[in-house]
C-alpha cells in the first residue's frame, strides 16, 4: 500500500503541473489590467509601470510561471493584488468555513442518500421504491442555486426559522448543507440502490437467507458491504469537490469559503489568489481520489494494489 501511495503522488505531480500551466495561460489571456483594476482611475501610466515593475508582472511570462511554481512548492502562492495580503493566509483563513460546510453537507447527504438507497432497493418496484427515486431525481435535477433560493424563501423569508445568510453561528449552516446534501444525496441513493440489487442476486446472498438469516441482517453482513464500492468512489468525489469550494452555494448564503475567494478572485482579475484557489482545489481533489482507493482495500480484502 505504501509503494502504492507514492507511486499516486508521483503520478499527481504532472497533474497538477498541468493544472498550474492552464490557469497561468487562460489568466493571462484574460482581457484587462490587474494593475489597472486594483489601483485608482486616474493614476498616472507611469505610477502604473513602475507598480507592474515592482511586481515583477513586466518579466517574461514563463518567469512568472515558474516563479509562481517555485513559491507554491513552499506553500507560498504570492500576494492578493487587491487584498494586499499573503494568498496563503486568505484560503487557510477560508479553508475551515468550506471544511465545515462540506462535513456538514457530506452528513446530511450520506444520512439521507444510503438508507434510502437500501429501502429503495429492499422495496423495488414498490412505491416506495418510485418515491424515494422520484425524490432523489428531483434532487440531482434541481440546480443548487435554484433550490438555495427556494430554501432561503420558504425557511427564512415565509416561515422565519433560519437566517437568509451569513456565517455567524450554527444555525447558519443548516440551509447551506441541506441544499448542497440533498443533490449529493440522490447520487448516493440511486447508486446505492443499484449497487445492492446486482450484490443481492449473487449465491452467497441466497445461501445467507438460506440458512434462515434475517433480511437485514443478510443485507448488512452480507450485501452493503460488498456494494459500497462505487458508492465510497463517489463519495470521496463528492467531499473533495466540496472541499474545494462549493462556489455557487457560499454565495448564494454569504459563506466566506474557498468557492466565494475563487469568485471574488476573478471578478478582480486577482491572479495570484486564483492561481492559489486553483492550486489548493487541485490538491484536495487528489487527495479524495487517493482516500477512495485506499477505502477500497478495507471495504473489499480481495483488491490488492501491486
């Protein structure tokens, strides 16, 4: 497992070069002016080149490519040119809001998506099995912007019981995870579901109800487990897309998370922070992609990694 793990990192280097190459491109052939954005309408065009020199924003562009490489290998991804402030400290001051959000989110969606996977699948063709699909299908379909808006109406604005926005306490992460967790929770329930209906029709599954087991019991000791594989895949996918910023949810509900700097980053044209927000994503979703494989080994003892 260990050779394994290193052979992951050592492939992910060229990933996340790649990564940095394409953002560094598209940012710089974005159309306007950081410099032009984050200082004052009528400075002067000499004022304007010497704060370009001074940030070194003159130098060839590879230079500032793998200047900007260089800093990030030692965790230092420049400074906000509209913040003034060390992008680092920005996302690792953000990062635990986003933390938050995607935990709670990742609850409520495994809560909800795997037990009605498994009704869904014990009572197939039933209604409701129909139901629980039906519900899951609203969830995916639905955009998240739209069901936040929807939420915000009825819980906050109809009924009062849940602030509209912001982040300062719990109660003001309820909506938030319940809008991003009901859309997870609909792929987790439908792949759920499948995944246990083909594990049922296996041989080992009839001998357990054979030996007169309970059917919960046969389904707990004997098929969720061996069907959990692609639902752990996609829950791994889901906590590390969540991690790097669920941008459209934090802000729609004022969350100052990493989704939130990503948008006020290009909307400000502010390269470091954007190249810094990507970067980090890029990261976390790696890492979710090396849990999910290592998960595979505890779930399933026959999956070995050479």
């Amino acid at each position: 497992m260990g050779a394994y793990i290193a052979k992951r990192i050592l492939i992910s280097i060229p990933v996340i070069f790649g990564i940095a190459l394409i953002t560094f491109i598209l940012l710089n052939v974005i159309p306007g002016d950081p410099i032009a954005l984050m200082m004052k309408e009528h400075i002067s065009p000499d004022v304007v080149e010497r704060v370009r020199a001074q940030m070194h924003l003159d130098d060839p562009a590879y230079v500032r490519f793998f200047r900007f490489l260089w800093g990030a290998v030692q965790g230092d991804f420049g400074v906000s040119y509209k913040l003034n402030r060390s992008v680092s400290t920005l996302l690792m001051d953000a990062f635990p809001n986003t933390l938050m959000l995607a935990i709670s989110a990742a609850f409520v969606s495994w809560m909800i998506g795997i037990p009605a996977g498994i009704l869904s699948a014990v009572k197939k063709r039933s209604f409701l099995d129909n139901s629980i699909m039906g519900f899951s299908l609203l969830g995916v379909s639905i955009p998240v912007f739209w069901a936040g808006l929807l939420f915000q109406y009825i819980f906050s604005l109809q009924l009062g019981i849940l602030p509209v926005s912001g982040f300062s306490g719990p109660e003001y992460m309820i909506m938030p995870a319940i809008v991003l967790g009901w859309s997870a929770a609909g792929t987790i329930a439908r792949l759920t579901r499948s995944s246990l209906l083909e594990v049922m029709r296996n041989d080992y599954i009839r001998t357990a109800r054979a030996k007169g087991n309970w059917e919960l019991k046969v389904i707990i000791n004997h098929a969720l487990k061996n069907s959990m594989l692609p639902v752990v895949t996609v829950m791994a996918l889901q906590v590390a897309g969540l991690l790097s910023g669920a941008v459209i949810t934090e802000s729609i509900f004022g969350i100052p998370g990493i989704g939130r700097i990503a948008v006020n980053a290009i909307q400000n044209r502010d390269m470091p922070l954007l190249q810094g927000a990507v970067m980090f994503t890029t990261v976390l979703v790696i890492i979710g992609n090396l849990v999910a494989d290592i998960l595979y080994s505890i779930l399933d003892p026959r999956i070995k990694y050479d």
